[in-house]
C-alpha cells in the first residue's frame, strides 16, 4: 500500500502559537498547567491550562471578523491557517478536512452566549471552518470521545488509501468550559494541583485547551523536516464499561497489537511511546497493564498531560505532533509530573530529557466507552 | 415503526397526531422486541435508539459469546446534544447547581458504540462522525478500508440521529459476502425508502 504521511503541523496553546515555540518550551520543562479560582467556571479551585481569549481575539482579528466566530472556532482557524499556508496545496475536490472534537462549540449553550443555540451542532462547526478556507469538501467531523484526534489520522489515512483524497487536513480542540469542568468534577476526577501521571501521588486529571493541525498526505514532495510515515494503525473497544478502562487494559492492549501487526514490527522495535497517562488512578493503572502484556515494559514512555493537561479531542493530534518534533531532537522528554513509580507493573517513565536516536514511536490514547487507538509513526530517513 | 429488511417488526399509532413519543416507543419496541438487559434502562435516549437498532440487526447474527469482530461506524447530526442540554440544565443556575456523572458520561455520541460493544462483545474499531444529513459515501468508504485492512470482518454502519421530538436509526450490516451490492447510491436509496 503506498505510504501516508504526517507532514506540516501546528500547535496554538499558552506555551506557543507554533509548535516549534511550544515544543521548545517543553524542552525546558516549562508547563502550560496553572491554578484557578473561578465560581463562574468551578465553585471550587482547579488546575488547567487556558488560552487568553483576549489573546486569541487580537490574533484573529489580523484574519477575519471576531464577532462571527466562536472562541474554539477562532482558535480552530488560526491553527488550521498556519498548516494550510505552509503547505502549496491547492484546495480543491482531493483535498479533505476532518475535524475532531469531543464537544466543539458546547459554550454557546449558556444563558449569557452571543451565539445562537445552533452553533452547538457539530456540522455547523465544520461548516464554518469549510467555508473560512473554501475546501471544496464537506468537512467531516470525528467525535469519538478522547481518541479522537489520534483517531483523526487513521481515519485520514483510510481515506487517502481508498482513494478518495490525495492530501487530508485535520484541525482538532476543545475548550475548558463550565460544561467540561463540572461533569469531570462530578466524576471526581480532577486534581487541584498540576497532574502527575503514572506517580503514586496522583489524584486525577487536569483539563486543558488547544489547537492542533496537522496535513495527512500521500505526497513525498514538500513534506516538513519532522514528517513520519504511518507505519500502522488500530482502534479497539474494551466491551466492559462505558466510563471506566478495562481492568486487564484489554482494548488498549489489541489495538497496539493489530497496529503492530499492520507495521510488521515488534514490540521491542518501538523505540519510544507517547502514551495517554491522564493520571487518573484506572486509567494510569491500565496502561501499565496493557503495556506489559505486550512486553512493552522497557520501552520509554511519557505522558504530555502535565504540560497541556488533558485536551480531550485534540490530545491525540497535539501528543502526535510533540512526538514528530521529539524524533526530529532525538530526545525522550520527560514526563512532567512523575517521580516515583505508582502503577502495580513496571513501567519506563521518562525522568529527565535524555537523547536517544529514535526512529519509530506509538502514541496511544483511551477513552470513555471503552475505546482504545493506537498509531505507530516511523521517521523518514532521507 | 421498527422494521428489518424492508418487513415492519413492531408499529405503534401515535396517540396524537405527529411524533411518537421517544420513550413511550422506545420502551414499547424494547418489549415487543423481547430485548432482556437491564443495563439498557441506565442509557440515555441516543444510546437506546441505537441499542436497539444495533440489537434487531446483531441477534441474527448468531454472534460468539466470547468475543466478535465487527466494527461500528456510526454517524448522526446532533451528536449527544440531547443529553448535552440535560447537563447544561443542571449547572445553568448556582443555586440548583447539581452535575450527575451518570448524565455527563452520555454527554459524548460514542458512548452508544460502547454499550453495543459490551451487550455483544465487540472488541473492534468504534468511529462516530457527525455530518449535515446522512452522508453515504463517507461511511461507504470507511467500512471498505476496514474489510480490506483486515481490521474488521463486518462492519455495522449507519445513522442514529436524536434531537428534542424528532429521531431516526438506519443501520445496516456489511460484509465481504451478500446480496445487496454495499455501494453509495444503493446505500441512500434504502435510507431515503425509510
């Protein structure tokens, strides 16, 4: 099968509008996450990481008009833009646009939004976003909980391979909103204090708010210095619960399996994983099950949730990206937030920034209803 | 109105002229269907719908209870929003400030693929994709990478759209082997018979 590639990207998060900037502020171990006392978000204290929407105003409106679009909207196009104006392609019937969110422009459902109810339809989302660059294809929008945006690719991926599109561009966010915190916090599954994944002293997750885009394409030409190939790729379901991962890590665990298998390589071939790591106590605790019984134990890991917190369905695509410039440094960065072993099997979490030649990493993710992808991402090597 | 194959399998008249009431329907289809889970009464109303659909088309299937390949590719317009204005409804005001996890984890439109996947042991891809209006060709070309890739031996596709009075579930069952031809065209005719 002809090869497909993740090529141009960007990130727009507190820690930088590029990824360059934000990838290089990880370097430093600097972290996005900060302390908030807000009663209009959370009765009670939380740790996220935000965007500025006075920031993001006086961006956008270098583009276009901030009173048509929604925060996300506006954050969506301004990343989006960066990636469509790095790249000569033209937009036309071969090039499609996917959009992954877990609940897009949710906002506008409150009393005191200046949009209508309708811009809480998905489709409206990616009409908007559509119509702003003028793709000639209706956008699809993907919205399978916190897989999405790794998932995001694999779904452009089929679609280049059916032939049905030459390039793909994906834009993926989500907002820290009233609507996300409070159903989080119901769960009880938020932690006050920056995350601290796979630690034994974690409590839970934090959330945080991105952009992240990235071109999927079938084209060697013009790829960008960090591009990898997509080696293989599969998303598998626990069937065990709707809202808690399965206690033997079983969806995680054939999806890195099935995309192993598509990459024919071998478990010891993986030189780094990108993992999910939400530090929450099931989840961590699952996959360290799950990448134990693959014979992954070794293989060094890291969780970005302590640098973006949880970005629910751009974390796929903005973990994705992190990875592609971590090969190009090859560098394994920490994992922020992680000190001393708290999951019941061994596994190896990246303690300081250490380089290494990395040729092929996996990022995983999970998600409520059980699902579980995983991507494996291979340099290419000119 | 449930129907199988183009045959009606349970029809109720509405008691007053317009939409059937969802839950009435849907508890009376869950009846006449002889459908025994007792997680089903926990779901939302998206998750019914869908459960049920899947339901009709996957108990003839003669399924292993151990496990099954068969992935899910859903699609519908307005997401979980259904569920969404619930949630939003019990954080709207401080004073009657009370989120229930119970409601927020329905708040995401995949979760219906999770509940079919644990009723009938799918542990395969699951995908939901939100569109204007039924949209044919994308699900066509998803479900025919995934026979391909080997990743799935069928693929159940289709649409479960819930919003306020209104909601529809078309789904169908594609495999490698079958009469009905899996072709975009043939795809929006059943849709549009419906």
């Amino acid at each position: 099968m002809a090869k497909t590639f993740v090529s141009h990207n960007n990130i727009l998060s507190n820690l930088g509008f590029d990824s360059e900037t934000v990838v290089e502020n990880i370097s430093k171990g600097k972290s996005g996450l900060e302390k908030f006392d807000d009663a209009s978000l959370l009765p009670e204290p939380f740790c996220a990481s935000m965007i500025s929407s006075e920031v993001i105003k006086s961006e956008f409106n270098k583009i276009g008009d901030t009173s048509k679009y929604t925060k996300l909207e506006q954050m969506l196009i301004l990343s989006l833009k960066k990636v469509v104006d790095a790249t000569d392609i033209q937009l036309n019937e071969k090039v499609g646009l996917i959009i992954s969110t877990t609940k897009g422009n949710i906002d506008v459902l409150e009393k005191q939004s200046n949009f209508p109810e309708s811009r809480a339809y998905l489709s409206e989302l990616g009409k908007t976003i559509q119509n702003f660059f003028g793709f000639k294809n209706e956008a699809i929008v993907l919205s399978n909980a916190c897989v999405s945006g790794v998932l995001a690719i694999s779904v452009a991926k089929s679609f280049i391979s059916e032939g049905k599109y030459d390039h793909v561009f994906i834009t993926s966010g989500d907002l820290v909103t009233k609507f996300i915190l409070s159903g989080f916090n119901s769960f009880q599954a938020l932690s006050a204090e920056p995350c601290k994944p796979y630690d034994k002293n974690r409590v839970g997750i934090n959330l945080g708010e991105v952009a992240a885009s990235a071109l999927v394409t079938s084209s060697e030409k013009n790829l960008s210095q960090e591009a990898v190939a997509i080696l293989g790729d599969a998303t598998c379901n626990d069937a065990n619960h709707i809202s808690g991962p399965s206690r033997t890590g079983e969806g995680l665990f054939r999806s890195v399996k099935s995309a192993l298998k598509e990459a024919n390589l071998g478990a010891s071939q993986i030189d780094y994983i990108s993992a999910h790591g939400t530090a929450t106590p099931f989840n961590d605790e699952m996959e360290a099950i799950a990448f134990n019984r693959l014979g992954m134990e070794n293989v060094p890991l890291n969780s970005l949730k302590g640098y973006f917190g949880h970005t629910l369905g751009a974390s796929g695509l903005l973990e994705t990206i992190v990875g592609m410039h971590f090969m190009k440094k090859n560098i394994l960065f920490s994992s922020k937030g992680f000190s001393d072993l708290g999951v019941s099997k061994i596994i190896t979490i990246i303690k300081n920034n250490t380089p290494k030649n990395l040729q092929i990493f996996l990022k995983t993710a999970s998600g409520f209803g059980g699902c579980n992808t995983a991507v494996i991402f291979g340099k290419i090597n000119n | 109105m449930v129907s199988l194959n183009g045959n009606v399998l349970f029809s109720e008249v509405p008691i007053t002229i317009g939409a059937e009431d969802f839950s009435t329907f849907i508890k009376n289809a869950y009846k006449f269907l002889k459908t025994d889970y007792s997680k089903f009464f926990k779901m939302d109303n998206l998750s019914k719908l869908a459960f049920l659909a899947a339901d009709v088309l996957l108990k003839k299937e003669n399924l292993n209870e151990e496990e099954n390949n068969i992935a899910l590719i859903f699609s519908n317009k307005a997401s979980s929003l259904d569920t969404d204005r619930k949630h939003q409804a019990a954080i709207e005001n401080d004073a009657e400030y009370f989120p229930s996890p119970a409601v927020f984890v329905y708040t995401l439109p995949n979760i219906c693929l999770g509940e079919i996947s644990i009723k009938h042991r799918l542990y395969s891809e699951n995908s939901f994709f939100i569109f204007d209006r039924f949209n044919a060709e994308h699900l066509q070309l998803y479900a025919n990478s995934l026979l391909r890739s080997g990743k799935a031996e069928k693929v159940l596709c289709g649409w479960v759209d819930l919003d306020e009075n209104s909601y529809d579930a078309f789904l169908y069952l594609v495999e490698k082997e079958g009469e009905i031809e899996h072709k975009t065209e043939e795809i929006t005719r059943l849709y549009n018979i419906l």
